[in-house]
C-alpha cells in the first residue's frame, strides 16, 4: 500500500470520518457511532468486542501523556507531589473520555488499512432494493 494511501486514512480517522470513502461522519452523537457508514455502506463494528483495541490505544496515549506530563512537570517546576497527583488524577480521569472517540476512529482505521472490507464502496444508499410492500 502506498505512504499516500496510508496517510490518507489515517488522515480520515483524526477527522473522525469513514476510513473508506471519507465522507459519512463515524459518531451521530458523542459516545454513539452509526452502524455503518451512511455514504458507503461499510459496517463500523464487524464483530461483538470489536472495540476492546480502541480501549487499549485510549488507556496507552492517556498513561504515556501523564507519565510524560508528571515528570516534564517535576522537572520544570516546583509543584509538590500531591498536586502533581491532584492535577494527573484530573487529566487521567478527563482525558479518556475527550479522547473516546478518537480512539475508536484510529483503530478502525488501522484496521481498515490492514482489513480493508471485503465489498466495494456503494455510491447511494437510497438506491438500494426495497421490499415491496404486501
């Protein structure tokens, strides 16, 4: 796969888009995603527990930015131990769930990149068969 390509969905993933076409939004609220991507049909969540990988790149960027952040800070300034816990405690607890959606959407990227979906990107929704009715 091209550097390009690789960029481009990556790329998709921090504007929280489909990593496929890049057009439908991945969240229609903040902590509820669509089922699928309303431009091109690609389904989000392939499988129950599909996400248990986006919970751990949340946990390793919160805890690499506090470990990071505690010692820059102990470093750099004078402030005493516990408000240094006061203040990373806040950060550990915040963080995550700013970060939710984020996480999420990079890892269906990676995923995307390394499985891209089987069926080719439909154009329209609206022009799939309707069962008629009875």
């Amino acid at each position: 796969m091209e550097i390009q390509r690789i960029g481009q969905i990556l790329r998709r993933g921090i504007w929280l888009r489909c990593p496929r076409c890049g057009q439908g939004p991945l969240f229609a609220g903040f902590f509820s995603m669509h089922p699928a991507c309303p431009s091109c049909a690609l389904v989000f969540e392939r499988e129950q527990g599909y996400f248990v990988g986006a919970i751990y790149v949340n946990y390793a960027a919160t805890s690499i930015l506090a470990i990071a952040g505690f010692l820059t800070l102990d470093y750099v300034t004078s402030i005493t131990l516990s408000q240094q816990l006061l203040l990373w405690g806040i950060f550990a607890v915040s963080f995550p769930l700013f970060f939710f959606r984020y996480s999420r959407s990079l890892w269906l990227s990676v995923d995307y990149l390394f499985n891209p979906a089987a069926q080719p990107p439909r154009k329209n929704l609206s022009m799939q068969r309707r069962r008629p009715d009875r």
